[in-house]
C-alpha cells in the first residue's frame, strides 16, 4: 500500500501526463488531467494511472481511434479522446 497523499498523488499523475515521450500524448493527456484529474473517481483514477503506463505509439492508435483500446481501458480513453477532439 502507497502511502502517497490524494494531493501528490494528483500532482505525479499530471506531471506524467504531461511529460510523455510523444508530444501528441502530452497535447492529449496533458489538458485532460488538468481540466479532470481531481473530480474522477478512484476507479477512474486507478485506470488513469495504468494509461500513464502504456506505451504512447500505443496509446495514440487507441485514443485516435487506428485501433481498438483493451476493453479495462476503453471507456476512459474514449472520454479522454472525446476531450481532446481526436474522434467520436
């Protein structure tokens, strides 16, 4: 168990988002954690997280829709895209 704050949690996720390998994934993530981050819920947070894990050539195909994200992910991601005007 982490013994990480709700607030520095917050904080490591945005700083994730935004600092990506592939700018377009910081253009997408980035925003979404600013404008959504403190009002998800602790299921949508505990997905966030495992996005921030994934790979950006990866995620990019999912979130602009190339192809199609795994289903644990999908939801999150569809509402991350939408946000971020990529599709749907």
């Amino acid at each position: 168990m982490t013994t990480e704050t709700p607030e520095a949690r917050l904080k490591r996720m945005k700083m994730r988002a935004w600092r990506r390998g592939m700018k377009e994934m910081d253009l997408i993530l980035g925003p979404f954690a600013d404008r959504h981050l403190a009002q998800l819920g602790e299921d949508d947070l505990l997905c966030f997280d495992q996005i921030l894990n994934e790979n950006d050539q990866d995620l990019y195909q999912w979130v602009s829709g190339q192809t199609a994200a795994p289903a644990p992910l999908q939801k999150l991601l569809e509402r991350v895209a939408r946000d971020a005007g990529t599709h749907g």
